[in-house]
RNA sequence: GGAGAGCUGGCCGAGUGGUCGAAGGCGCCUGACUCGAAAUCAGGUGUACGGGCAACUGUACCGUGGGUUCGACUCCCACGCUCUCCGCCA
C-alpha cells in the first residue's frame, strides 16, 4: 500500500513513478485525490470541535460541583456539540475507509533499476549458471518421462479431484520429500530459521501481503460463518506473522524458510501448461522471507536471490536469472528477479522461484516497523522468494538428468536424502483395470 | 461443543461516569555518587494522525465494533482472543 502522505506531499511525483506499471495504476490511484483533501478538512474541523466539547465538558464538570441545577440547565446546550462531533467522526471515518479501499487497489511502484516494458519480453537476464546439459538424444518432456517411469500419474488424480492435480508414488514422492528437506537444511545452514506455517488464513492476512482484495478469484475460499482462504504461498503467513511488532534495533534482517503446500486457482490459465506439473492447483514449496530494514533491503535482496540459486547449483541444475520488467511484476513488488531452470524437454527456460523486494509496501499494510537509530518506529521493508518450487525443482530433474534409456541420475546432493539411491529406474505399482 | 474467569502502556498491575495517557512496581535510558560497577538518589521512557522552520503543540488510542451520556477505561449489547474445567479428537 502507498503512503497516502506521500501521496499528499507529492502527488504529481508518485503517479509518475506508478505510471511506469502503465495507466491502469495511475488511474486507480487518481480518486484518492479529492478523497484526502476532504479527509484534511474533516481532520481539522474535527479536531476544533473536540476541542470545544472537551473545554465545555470541563466546565459542567466545576459547575456540578458548585451549582448542580446551572450544570444540568447547561447540559442541555451541549447536545447539539456532541451530535455536531459524532457527525464529522461518522464523515471522516467514511472517507477514510473509501481512501484505504482505493489505496489498497493501487499496485507497488517499481524500483529505478527495473526495466520498462510490457509483458515478460521486456524482462532482461542478468546471469546464468552452468550448460544445457549434451544430451546426445531427443529429450523427453517431464510427464512422458514420470509416467513411463511409474513415478507421476495424472489419471488417478483426476479422478479425485479433476485437473492440475498430480500423484507421486514411490521415488516420486519420496523424490519430493527429500528435495524438501535439502532445500530446507540449505537454508537452515545459511542462516533462515525454519518455519511450519498454517495454511488456511484469514482474509485480514490475505490483504497484509497484497493477494486481497484485488486477487481473490486466483485463492481458494472455505464455506461457513467466517471463511479461511487456503494459502497460495508461504509467504502469506511468515510475512503476516510480525504483523503489529516493532523490532527493536538491531533485530534486523530477519531470515525465515518455510515450506508449505501452495494452492493456486489458476483462473485465467484455462489452457496454459495443462500436462505435466508445471502449473497445479497444489504444490509445494520452500519459501524464503526476510524482514529488513530500508537501508539494507537491496543488499538482502541480492543476497536472497543468491541463497534461491544456491539449492539449483548444488543440484547442478542449469538455469539463469531475469530481471522482471515493470510490465511483467507481481502487485506488491517493487523489484523482481526470476530463476528460471532449463527444461530440455520442453525445449524452454522455466520459472522455478520469484525472488522480490516488496520495501514497505507490505510491512504498511500489516505495520511491521523496526526502530532506526533515532529510536523512531520505521516500516521494515519485506522480501520473499521461492527457495525453490519443489515439484518443478522434480521437472527440471527429470528433464536435465535423463538418460536415453529413459533412467534418470539421482543429483549427487540428493542421494543422501534418498537412501544413496543413484538412478530412478521404471517402478510397478498395482493397478487394476478401469471398468 | 458446554461452563467459568479474564483482556489496561515493553512487562506486572491499580482504577467502577468527569481534572486519566492513565497510580504503583519492574524493565530500559540519562544524570549524580564511584577508579569502574553494584546499590542508592533525581529525571526521563508509547503509538497514530494533524499544526509549526524549529524548540514545541493539538487530537485520538485502556481487546474489537456498536450503543447510552453534555462527558465512558468505568454502564449496556455484540464479536474476537486467552486461560481453567468438562466433552470430543489426529
């Protein structure tokens, strides 16, 4: 969320840097305007009023004491100030809660650094990490290679619960657990202190981090009194959790690594990756959060950016880093690094972290502060990535580590996480015939 | 799910209609004393929004939201959360 001061101070200054979102944001910021300069009258006017209230107060106070029948003749005068107060509180509050449902429609201003452009054809890579690996064969995509190998099953799961859903059996699930646990001690031994979050959360929480209430057609919902939304990401909960606190200083940066289950609706992706794992209606991953303070947050971002890397050059998996234009960047951002990991068998680079820099857009609207030098509360600035996606961390496998065979290499990293084993090889499981 | 108790400042805790941002204590900061520290003494110590170049200053905030009242931490209603006991349960 914007700083409505800010916006106050400096309106011309903030739509210019929301412009480069493109004029949808400009746009959505454009009736604060008028609302805030209202909202400064009533302020005034309010505060005048209260300040008679509380002098008249004082003195029907002192006349009670010495002349109780001129207290309560006076009484009957101070009716209309207290309605005149109640009025101007009911108005003000009114405009504030309109300002406050605009400004939380109005997306996160991107950085200086971050590139113009449209969609993610403006989006520039910064780096990559090791070769496509020589193959030597036609590579498979993921899903032939899973179902040939037993290990993925798509028909099954549609069965239960329809499409963008997956089965692991065998090495498969236990491919994921152990990629769970080795993104997790990574991180662990670099510092973020390990989080298990809850995955249903209040709707309060899906607006502290921006997925509400703009983005409520992409989350699930539970029935009943008060719903629960099922959480899209980690970050949700870790981020929310210092909701309200003030760190003292010194306490930041704050590393946190949480793995979860993620539950996407997909709306709007009818069509788009419907084989294979690379978009699910359920998925895990370890996320990665920091809560910095505002000087330090483009260092820690780097430095996150890194720690996200760190796991796929352990497993030896090429892949490269972009740099997400102001077309292509999630709402609450303000700076976005993508990871994308080379995924031969289908031929493309694909994302398999988001790594981002929200500042304060976040950490105002769950007012997370910290005290600077000057002992004054100031909003913390929160970062999150992905560290990494774990089923699409099992693509990437399957696809760089195939064997013309149709055998896949085990990463050296992971054999300890799966029992030493070297090579998945095809699997049978029991299977009756559909009838 | 049922019954009871409670929710006040960083923490503990007083306050049952008016002078309460709120007694007292703890913690913390500053100063005095000390070679230094402890102890002791004195002073200070919240957040938000607004006004002022600034020193400063106004208003609000006692779980949340309503209501009663000239005026609510204090009375009424609803909700949330915590604790204890009972039931159920992985």
């Amino acid at each position: 969320m914007l700083d409505l001061k800010a916006v106050v101070a400096d309106y011309e200054g903030v739509e210019r840097k929301l412009a480069r979102r493109g004029v949808a944001a400009v746009d959505a910021l454009a009736p604060v305007k008028p609302l805030a300069a209202r909202r400064r009258e009533l302020n005034l006017l309010l505060e005048k009023q209260k300040k008679e209230q509380g002098e008249a107060n004082g003195r029907i106070r002192e006349l009670m004491k010495t002349d109780k029948a001129a207290g309560e003749k006076a009484r009957a005068g101070l009716r209309a100030l207290g309605d005149a107060v109640k009025g101007s509180e009911a108005e003000l509050g009114e405009v504030e809660a309109r300002i406050q449902a605009l400004l939380l429609l109005v997306p996160n201003p991107p950085q200086e650094s971050v590139p113009a452009g449209a969609d993610e054809h403006g989006n520039l890579q910064v780096s990559a990490w090791g070769e496509k690996p020589a193959l030597g064969f036609a590579p498979k995509p993921h899903w032939e290679l899973g179902e040939a190998l037993g290990i993925l099953e798509w028909p099954q799961a549609a069965k239960l619960s329809g499409s963008r859903f997956t089965i692991s059996k065998g090495v498969g699930a236990r491919l994921e657990r152990a990629l769970t646990a080795f993104f997790i001690d990574v991180h662990v031994s670099r510092g973020y202190t390990e989080i298990l979050p809850p995955y249903l959360v209040s709707g309060e929480t899906m607006t502290g981090t921006g997925q509400l209430p703009k983005f409520e057609e992409d989350l699930f919902k539970t029935d009943g009194a008060s719903p629960l939304y099922l959480i899209p990401t980690a970050e949700v909960p870790v981020t929310n959790m210092h909701r309200d606190e003030i760190f003292e200083a010194g306490a930041l940066p704050i590393s946190y690594c949480a793995f979860s289950p993620c539950f996407r609706a997909e709306a709007g992706a009818a069509g788009r990756d419907t084989r294979g794992l690379m978009r699910q209606h359920q998925f895990h991953k370890v996320e990665l959060v920091k809560f910095a303070s505002a000087e330090s947050s483009g260092a820690e971002h780097d430095r996150m950016l890194d720690d996200a890397c760190e796991v796929l050059r352990r497993l030896g998996l090429h892949h490269r880093v972009v740099l997400l234009c102001t077309g292509d960047m999630g709402f609450s951002s303000s700076k976005t690094y993508d990871i994308e990991v080379w995924c031969p068998g289908q031929d493309a680079y694909r994302e398999i972290s988001s790594v981002s820099n929200c500042e304060d857009f976040q950490a105002r609207r769950i007012k997370v502060r910290y005290r600077g030098a000057d002992g004054k509360p100031r909003l913390c600035h929160t970062l999150n990535g992905s560290g990494v996606a774990v089923g699409r961390a099992v693509v990437a496998i399957l696809e760089q580590y195939q064997q013309a065979d149709g055998t896949v290499l085990v990463p050296e990293a992971l054999r300890p996480y799966l029992g030493g084993l070297e090579r998945i090889v095809a699997q049978k499981f029991p299977r009756g015939v559909e009838r």
